[in-house]
C-alpha cells in the first residue's frame, strides 16, 4: 500500500482535517461558499450515522487520526480504531492519552502557522485502543463489534473485496455498519482490475445484501485545506447497514 499517508505534510493535514476549528480551517479574513462550511466536520458526521444509544464494543477502520473513533467512544463503551499508518496510529494514540500535539498548517510556499490538535472535549480515552494494522488482512480473533466503521477506506484498499469479505465476521447479529467512500478510484491505489465493474453503490448491495440489510444511504461531503487557496472538496457516498441474524 501507498507510503502517502507517513508524510508530515499529509499528517498536518489530516490533524487540521479531523480537530481543526472551523475558523482554523476556513479563516475569518475571507468569505467562504456555504458548500464549504458545510462540508467541515466530516468525521463527525459520518459516526452520526449510527442509531442512538450506548453500545458494548465499537470498530474504526481506516480511523487516520482518530476523530470518528473519539466520536464512537461517547456511545460505545470500548472502540478500537485501527489504520495502515504508522504516523496516525500514533497520533491518535497521542491525543488517547490525553497529550496534546503540534502541528503546522501551510499557507502558501514555506509560510506554516503552528496549531495544536487535543482530544475532544467529553471523550474518555480509556475507552480507546489504537492499532497499526492492514484492512485486508486483520486478525482472526477481531470479530462481533456492535457497530463497525470505515470511512474513505474502500477506493483506497488494492483489494477492497478482501475487506468487503470479512465484514460479516466483523459486525455481530443486529449490528451496525458505517461505510462512506467517495468512490475515487485511482490505479495508484486500487489494480483497475479490482475496481467495481458497474457503480459503486450498485458493487456494495451485490456484495453485501446476503448478510447486511441497507437500511440508507446519504451523501457527505468533506473538505482538506492544502493550503490557504486550495482545498479538496469532495462527497463520499454513505451506507448503513444492519448484520442480519
């Protein structure tokens, strides 16, 4: 898989992206689209998904830098969150323990201001556990999590069915699944060969329908500032499941 996700610049990025201030992502000395505004939160909104009420155990697939797995633990009682970087893994685990980290934000060629990224307010980071590890290769014994999240995962996996596979093990009966993709596939991480044949929406219910029962479907968009003029706007497709008996 792809080292593009160890790089500080890509780090610094995710940080601003998951626990950035909206004021520190789009900044009060311009006026910014709605769409924009709208888009910020992303990790947050995606964990929303999941139905009301505290839950035993919780699941973060592809959790980067951990915001959706901190936004879990307020309902989940214990919530892994696992993820091929090495440099998320441990700054998510920073932020678990309580520390808080530094990082720069880039505004144009060398010019950075320096921000701090903490745990959210009310998380208990107790609850959290964060692992280094392979979507398409998990352990065994990880299995019947109550609620089961990966979000902009997907079109990132070279063999994304690999994962598609072992979800049923992964979520118990009357589960929940969270799945968001923004279905960019690109050869540099997924073989064009183990792209979706058809859409990507149509390619989940056919691999998905015998053990899951879609309950919706919704659109979420997101936003990664680069720098202080450029930003990626994007909208991940969004499905909820629940594991059938």
């Amino acid at each position: 898989m792809s080292d593009i996700y160890e790089s500080e610049k890509i780090l610094s990025e995710y940080l601003l992206f998951h626990f950035g201030q909206a004021g520190e992502i789009l900044t009060t000395d311009r006026t910014w689209p709605a769409g924009m505004r709208e888009a910020l939160d992303f990790p947050v909104r995606t964990a929303a998904h999941f139905s009301a009420g505290e839950v035993g155990r919780g699941l973060d697939l592809g959790c980067a830098v951990g915001r959706s797995a901190f936004e879990m633990s307020r309902t989940c009682r214990k919530v892994t969150g696992i993820d091929f970087s090495h440099a998320f893994i441990q700054a998510a685990e920073t932020l678990r323990s309580g520390r808080v980290l530094s990082y720069e934000r880039r505004e144009e060629a060398a010019l950075t201001t320096r921000l701090e990224a903490a745990l959210p307010a009310g998380v208990d980071g107790e609850r959290l556990s964060f692992l280094q590890g392979d979507a398409m290769d998990l352990p065994a014994d990880l299995d019947g999590f109550d609620r089961v999240h990966a979000a902009n995962l997907l079109c990132r996996l070279p063999q994304p069915e690999r994962l598609l596979e072992r979800l049923p093990s992964l979520v118990r009966a009357g589960g929940e699944l969270v799945l968001a993709t923004p279905c960019t596939w690109l050869e540099e991480f997924t073989p064009v060969e183990n792209w979706p044949k058809g859409g990507t929406f149509d390619w989940l219910k056919s691999k998905l329908s015998t053990d899951f029962e879609l309950v919706r479907q919704a659109d979420e968009p997101f936003l990664i500032r680069e720098t202080a003029r450029k930003f990626q706007w994007t909208t991940s497709l969004v499905t909820v499941w629940r594991r059938l008996a």
